[in-house]
C-alpha cells in the first residue's frame, strides 16, 4: 500500500509508482495531510465526493482546504482555501470543473477547480448543511439541514423553492431520484414522501413499515434506475422498498455485531443497467460491508476495527471506492481488486428474514434467525507490522519482471523474440499487440470532453493547407488534431504535426479513440524532448543522431559537414513524418512494430541507419541544392515505386480476380456435371422403378396364370373323383337292380327276360351317355388347354413387344444395357421353363387320352361281347323252350344254372366298362352252343379275367394321372419361387 502527504503542496502526484492494490485490502493509496510548521499537525478530511466521470474526486479538511485528485491523471491540486470545515461536497454538476461546498457558517459556494474562482455563494439556511444532491441534469440541487430543505436554480443559482416542517418532525435527507424527476423526502417520524420536482406534486407516500421491526431511519440509498431504497438506521436490520408497487418487500438481518447504520451506498455495474445489486452497508465498528441483496451474500468488506472508516463515497462507473477514515485520512480503494475473489465467497453474514408479498404481512411472519459462518480477515494493527529487509537482487528481478509484463496477458520479451524472428507482428494481431505495448488506458470520457469542445481555431482551414480527398480522413484528422490542441495547447501551434498524426489517422481512422491515445502516448514516451527549443527543431535530439552518425559513419558525417549539410536537412524531415514519405504502408508498419517494442532511442538510430543507407547517392551530392534535389527525387522515386507497387498490387489483384473467376467457372462446371450426374441418376431410378413395376406386373400376371392353372387342376381332380363316385354309385345302383332283377324271375319266367333286356338297354344308354359326356369333357378339356396354349402364345408375343421395347430403351441407356439384357435373359429362361412345363403337361395329357381312348375301346369290345353273349343266351332261351317238353328237374337246374349266371354278373360289373371291340373270331367263341347250355350258362373265365385286367390298369392309369398333376403342381410352385427371388435380387 502506497501513502502520499500531501504537506503544504498544492499538487503534486498522487503515487510514485504504479499502484498494485492487493486483493486483501483492495488500496491503491492512503493519502494523508500532515502541516509541517512549528508545532506539526494532522489535518482531518472530513467529506469527499467524485465527479460525473468518476477519475476526479475532491475532499475537503477540516480547514477548509479542498483538493481534486485527478485519479486517471495521477495528479493532485488544491483548488480552493475557504479557511473553515466543510459539511458537504458535491462535483456532479452541468458545468464539470465546477463544485459545490456546504460550509460551517451555513452557506453553500459554488467554486470553479480550472480558474480556482467564486461562481457563487448562496445563503438561506439557519442550521448545518449535511446533504446536496444534484439533479441528473445537473441543473438543479437541493441542500438539506436539520430544519429546512431548499431548491436552487443552478443556471441563476436562485433558491427555486423551500420546504418548511414543524419542529417537532426533523428532517433526515432530501434528495432526487437518479435518473428522473421526483424529489424523495424523508423525516425523522419515518414518513417518505415523493414528489415532482417541476410543480412540487405530491406523488405518493410509503406506508409505515411493520411494528415488530420498525425503526427510526437515518441513512438512505437508491439504486442507479430508482427502483429501489434501501433504509437503515439504529438497528441490524435493513429495509428494501421498491418504489414502483410502493411496499416494503424484503428485510436484511446483519450480523449481531452491527447495532448501527451510518451509511448506505450501491455500488455500480456496467452491466446491470442502472438495478444495483450490490449494497454497501458502514456499521457503527467502522467495516463497510458490501452485500448482494437477492442472494444475500457478503461479497467483500473494506475497513477494520483498527482502521475503522468514518464516511465513503463510490464513483458513477463502480471503480473506486473513496473512504474518509477515522483517523483523518484518504483510503483510495479498488473496486476490481476487492471483487477478484467473488467467485469463492464465505458464509453468508446477511440473510433474508423474508420476501413481502404484494398484500401486507405481519412481522411475526418475517423473523428468521442468521447465523454467522464467515471466516474473519485478519484485522491490521499497528502494533504488528512485519518488519521486512530489502534485497537489491531480487527486487531488481521483480522489477525487471513485472516491467515485462504486459496487459491481456503478454510479455515484452516474448513479444520481442517474435518480432526478431519474423521481423514483424501478425497483421490480424498488429493493433492488438500495440494497444498492449502501449498500455492505452481507453478513457472514452477524457477522449469526449476533448471532442465535445469542437474543432480548434488552429485547424479550421486543415483542408487548405493539406487537401485531402477522402471527406472521412480529413474529418478524423481535424478531430484528432483539435483534440491534441485541446489536451495541449502547445499542439496549436507544431506545424509538423499533421504529418506526425496522418499516418496513426489514416490507419486508426475507423476508432478515433484509439488514434488520439497512440498518438499521444507516441508524443509522451519519444517526442517528449521534441519541444524543448520549441518553436525550433529540437536540437538536442538532432546532436544525438548527428553524434551516432559520427560514431558509425564518419565520412558521411564528414561529406555532409564539408557541403554545409546539418542535421536539419537529413534528420529532422524524416522525424518530423515519422518516415511516412519514405516508406511503404508494408515497410512503415514493420518498422513501427520495432519502434514500440524497443527503447524509445531506436527511432533516433533509424533515421541514422536510413542515411547509411542512403549514402552512396548521398556521398555523390556535391551541392546543398543537390542534396535538396536528392531529398525530391528520393520522394519521387519513392512516389514512383509506391505507384508501381500499386500497380504491381492491381495486377496481382486482377490476376487473383481472373483466377477468382476461374476458379468460379470451374465450380459450376463442376455442379453442371454433378447436377448431369444426378439428373442422370434420377433417370436410372426411374428406369428401374419403371423396370421394378414393369416386373411386378408379369409377376401378378404369372401368379394369374398359375392360380387358374391351379384352379383347372382343382376343377380335374373333382371331376375325377365325381367320376369315380359316380361310377361307384353305378355299381352299387346296378347291383340293386340286379337283386330285383332276381326276384323277378323267380316270380314271373317271362317277365324276367323282357325286363333284362330292358335293364341291359338302360344300362348300355347309360353307358353310353356317359361315354357321350366323357368325350364332351375330354373336348371341353382340350378346348381350354388349346384356349391355353393360345394364351401362353398370346403371352409371349407380348413378352416378345416387351423385349423388344426394352431392347429399345437398352439402345438408347448404354449404361442399363447389361442389366437389361441379364433381365430379358432370366425371361427367356422362364418362358423356356414354362414352355417345358406346357410340353410336359400337354403329354400327360395325351399320354391320359391315349389311356381313355384304350378304356374305352375295352368298354366296346366287353359290351360286344356282352351283346353276343346276349344273343347266346337269347338262341339257348330258344333252344330250352323247344325242349319244354324236358322234365321239371331239368328246367329247374336250368333256371338255377342261369340264376347263378346273373348273380356272378351282378357281383362282377366291371365288364360293361370295357371295350366293345373285339375280332369276330372271339365274339363266336365266346357265344354258348346249344349243346352247352346245361353245362355252363356263365361269362367265358378269360374274358372275364380281361375285364378285370382292364379295369384295374384304368384304376392305375387314374392313380398316374393324380400323381403327375400333383408333380406338375409342385414343378409350377417351384418355378414361381424362383421368379419371385429374381424378381427380388433385380430389384436389389
């Protein structure tokens, strides 16, 4: 912690090295003011107050002496002796170097720091003044006393108004509302009232706050947007209004060491738009506490039982925090310092008792006990300071590093081993790193007042003298200009001074700020000796170069002393313009990139290594003219090799264009091929989508033909089996009749014959319409297997168009080709397939009707057989009845013989389905001789076993005929899941 005296100086600077608060205390400086007369004394402050900016602040002792401590410049002056204490300051007025003081004799004056004069001194209060507050505009104040409040015109500094109260009810504080119009009074009996500043309106009045944690208020603060106040008095609690729903909505509980409340202040935020958070609370043991009132929480605290603070004050822009200690002195604190640590806090000190809702509660429903459970710092004494011994090593060591270190976390010497590797900076990093070396402070405050007061007399007619033909760059050169002149007034008067800012102009031109403060910072740290033989070129620094040109280039030096050639003529226009006129923007910048890393002395040893350079033309001017003349053609040809590099640059730029634009074309020839590709692409999909459903449909075509195919099989196995069942119930039918037949003839002889030969004629009409019906099944059949077989044809010739359209299309796709011909390929294959399957059926089919067409030639030739059998029988009825003359005996085995016949018959029916088409020769032997008849009147045994024969291999035949549909079935079945998987690895 650095500490200045002020002792009798009227200014001086603040501290002497650059402050490194630390994050304990967070001080920057303790300022005190000792007298140095006979009999030496402390001189107590007593109130302190910052300006509008927030860098400047004034104090004032209790002798009346006031200082402004300029905290950005590190200066401070005494800018007034009122010879009595001072009750209260205010700096915030329109006028910025102007203040108000409240003295002891109940007047307030109004003095200017610039001119150190009375503006004015304004009179009306009986009592102490203990309170100014200035309007947000500036133009009105009001001053508090015990008895009375007034407002004051500070235009005219003419009291505007006067509240007058009753004795009986004090006044604590009148004061405005940051940042609107309303007047906030606050009483002795706890009543606050708001009201218009311009009619004096009552606004409204806050309630009474609850019983149970009422107390008398003495000390008040509103935040930045004057949304809400926070009061305290005699007591650890503290109470937050919100002055728009006009209630009080929480309670503070401190810790139970705070009895009292001396003092309350927010403390800003750049970044909370006006609603302050963090509150500053001085209790009665001189700690100021700083807590954040939505969560309570202690953040950090300034001040100690030993050093107790007496009053404080906090900058507009939450910076500094000025604190008035008890022992009479000035603690300067930062803010940034006493934060760092934010993010690790202790133990809550504060709590909130309770949020109030919108309706009104009690305060027995508000009361929660807080408990302490923050680490106590270590408070200092003076009993106990650390003696220290200072080692010159190491302290040259931290010297050297912390000389090194730069803000934004660079080093000098880093930054320095970079520049001689790569004998510059990055270009994208350039203004960062010089802003860094530079160390520009950025005070955008200090730069708008230098702006605010407009352009200096001295560059009003800049245009005339330096025609410029960017608008823009003239603009900002003329600002820039009038600024410095404003910040100095020796600037008004350098005419090299335009060409020193022009280059920082044109290249800083997009941030004026930035601009001004490299410029200046460029005056202070290596022109500061420029202006010691001011209005004349600085000779003292024109010895140093010509002195290093003796020591590095005595005959240079030599030759130009021999031609009457000084240091003015080939050293000082090159510092004058900074090298500007000699140099490329390249070249310029790279060399700047050197000058700010180094000792402000390497500027002096360019411009000597500029002239040896340059000392072969040099070396051969023999004349002064001539060196003159080498001084214009060196800008020429300097001018000339700018416009050659600018034209080198437009061709390099023109040819980068037409590679540009080459580069452009070949991208969307490029997407031309891509977008062919995908259009391409598109087609092929679509072809076999096309292909995918051209497919699907002779699937469900094939499928088609298959279930009829199917269905046809179904329908000829039924049939078969009606056939069979038919035939069955045929023979059962047949055997009934037979055994009607029997009982007929025993009944009636006659009868018996007619009705056989009635019965065998039914029976062969039977057979035959049933052979009738056979044939027309086996033509209907024929006719839908021809129907078929048309349709298969009918089916290929399609398939054959199919082909051929999709040879077509392959013709016009090369790159379906292959896959086309491979699909069209598996087709043949399939009609080839299901062109076997159709010859295979087809001969099954013959193959069935050559077995039927054998049938039925048995049938025929056994039902001739049967009618010659028949006429046998009919010639031995004949013969038996010519022989009725035989015995009865006789007659009887002949009709048994013949019942017996007819019983053998009807057991074996199967001899009416054989052919009838036998050779005659047969047909004769098989009729019975007359001779016979009593022997054997049955069927001849090899005919019958014939019959049998041929009706069992009908039976085999209709068994083959079963077994191969169902063969075929299962072949078609086969060939359509085969169709199916290469439909299915097509598609894939």
């Amino acid at each position: 912690m650095q500490s200045t005296d002020l002792g009798n100086k009227e200014s001086g600077k603040i501290w002497h090295r650059k402050p490194s608060p630390a994050t304990r205390d967070g001080i920057i400086v303790n300022i005190i003011h000792n007298t140095s007369d006979y009999h030496p004394k402390v001189l107590r402050f007593l109130n302190v107050a910052f300006d509008g900016t927030g860098d400047c602040l004034i104090a004032g002792d209790h002798q009346g002496n006031i200082y402004v401590f300029d905290l950005y410049g590190n200066r401070f002056n005494l800018v007034q002796r009122t010879a009595q204490a001072c009750t209260a300051l205010a700096f915030n007025l329109r006028r910025k170097s102007e203040f108000l003081v409240a003295l002891a004799d109940y007047s307030i004056k109004c003095f200017d720091t610039v001119t150190k004069e009375l503006v004015s001194w304004m009179r009306g209060h009986e009592s102490s003044v203990f309170s100014i507050s200035v309007h947000a505009s500036g133009k009105y104040a009001i001053t508090t006393s015990s008895d009375t409040a007034q407002l004051w015109d500070l235009d005219t500094f003419q009291r505007k108004r006067k509240l007058n109260i009753r004795q009986s009810v004090g006044i604590q504080k009148v004061f405005f509302l940051p940042l609107s119009n309303t007047i906030l009074s606050c009483f002795k009996d706890n009543s606050i009232f708001a009201w218009e500043c311009d009619t004096l309106f009552c606004k409204y009045q806050l309630p009474a706050p609850p019983e149970s944690s009422s107390i008398l208020y003495k000390v008040f603060a509103v935040t930045r947007d004057g949304r809400i106040l926070a009061a305290g008095g005699k007591s650890n609690h503290l109470h937050l209004w919100c002055l728009e729903a006009r209630q009080l909505f929480r309670i503070i509980q401190m810790p139970t060491k705070v009895r009292a409340i001396r003092h309350l202040e927010f403390l800003p935020d750049s970044f909370d738009a006006g609603s302050n958070q963090v509150l500053g609370v001085l209790s009665q043991d001189g700690i100021m506490r700083f807590i954040n009132i939505q969560t309570c929480k202690l953040l950090f605290e300034i001040g100690s039982l030993n050093e107790g603070i007496s009053s404080s004050a906090i900058s507009p822009h939450g910076r500094y925090i000025a604190s008035i200690m008890e022992d009479g002195s000035l603690n300067i604190y930062s803010v940034q310092a006493l934060t760092q640590e934010i993010n690790k806090p202790p133990p809550p000190l504060v709590k909130v008792i309770e949020d109030l809702p919108k309706n009104k509660l009690s305060s027995s429903d508000l009361k929660r006990k807080v408990t302490s459970g923050r680490v106590q710092q270590p408070a200092k004494s003076r009993e106990s300071k650390i003696q220290t011994r200072i080692l010159k090593q190491d302290l040259t060591g931290d010297f050297e590093s912390k000389k090194n270190e730069l803000p934004d976390g660079l080093n000098k010497k880093r930054l320095q081993i970079l520049l001689k590797g790569y004998g510059e900076y990055p270009t994208k990093y350039r203004m960062f790193i010089w802003r860094s070396l530079l160390q520009l402070p950025e005070n955008h405050t200090a730069f708008s007042t230098l702006i605010d007061k407009g352009t200096h007399v001295a560059f009003l007619n800049l245009q005339k003298k330096y025609p410029i033909k960017s608008r823009k760059l003239l603009r900002v050169l003329q600002r820039t200009l009038s600024a410095l002149a404003h910040w100095s007034v020796i600037f008004s008067d350098t005419p090299y001074l335009p060409l020193l800012a022009f280059p920082f102009v044109k290249l800083f031109q997009n941030n004026q700020l930035i601009c001004f403060e490299v410029i200046a910072t460029l005056i202070i740290n290596w022109c500061q000796h420029w202006f010691e033989y001011f209005p004349n070129p600085p000779i003292n620094i024109l010895s140093m170069i010509e002195n290093v040109l003796a020591f590095h280039d005595t005959e240079l030096l030599q030759h130009f002393i021999d031609h009457d050639i000084t240091s003015q003529l080939y050293a000082w226009p090159l510092l004058e313009t900074v090298f500007s006129e000699v140099l490329t923007r390249e070249e310029w910048l790279k060399l700047f990139d050197n000058i700010f890393s180094n000792h402000p002395s390497f500027l002096l040893m360019t411009v000597v290594a500029y002239n040896m350079c340059s000392r072969v033309p040099l070396l051969n001017c023999n004349l002064k003219d001539d060196f003159e003349t080498v001084e214009d053609m060196q800008a020429k040809v300097d001018q000339q090799r700018v416009e050659d590099e600018a034209w080198y640059q437009k061709q390099e730029l023109l040819r980068k264009a037409e590679e540009t634009r080459r580069e452009m074309l070949l991208q969307e020839e490029e997407k031309m091929i891509q977008q062919r590709q995908r259009l391409a692409a598109v087609k092929r999909e679509l072809k076999v989508k096309e292909m995918h459903l051209q497919d699907a449909a002779r699937r469900r075509f094939l499928k088609l033909q298959q279930d009829q195919q199917e269905m046809e099989l179904r329908r000829l196995d039924d049939e078969i089996g009606r056939k069979v069942y038919m035939r069955d119930r045929e023979i059962a039918a047949t055997a009934r009749e037979l055994e009607m037949r029997q009982l007929e003839l025993e009944s009636q002889k006659r009868l018996y014959e007619k009705n056989l030969t009635e019965n065998q004629e039914a029976v062969a009409k039977e057979m035959r319409a049933d052979a009738d019906a056979y044939r027309q099944k086996v033509d209907l059949e024929e006719h839908m297997f021809h129907k078929l077989i048309e349709a298969g044809e009918t089916q290929s010739q399609k398939t054959q168009k199919v082909i051929k359209e999709n040879l077509a299309k392959a013709e016009q796709a090369c790159l379906n080709t292959d896959w086309q011909i491979q699909s069209l390929h598996k087709q043949k294959c399939d009609d080839l397939q299901r062109n076997k399957c159709y010859q295979e059926v087809a001969k099954l089919l013959r193959e069935n009707r050559r077995k039927e067409i054998e049938i039925i030639n048995a049938m025929v030739e056994e039902e001739a057989k049967k009618w010659k059998e028949a006429e046998g029988k009919e010639f031995c009825l004949r013969s038996a009845k010519k022989a009725s003359a035989l015995s009865d005996a006789s007659r009887k085995w002949f009709l048994k013989q013949e019942i017996n016949a007819a019983v053998e018959h009807a057991e074996n029916p199967c001899h009416k389905e054989e052919p009838r088409f036998q050779n005659e020769q047969e047909d004769s032997s098989c009729l019975p001789r007359t001779s016979q008849l009593n022997d054997s009147s049955e069927m001849d045994p090899s005919t019958q076993i014939s019959l049998n024969r041929r009706a069992v291999e009908w039976d085999t035949t209709g068994q083959n005929l079963i077994k191969k549909v169902r063969n075929l079935r299962q072949r078609l079945a086969a060939q359509a899941r085969h169709r199916c998987q290469t439909a299915h690895l097509l598609a894939a």
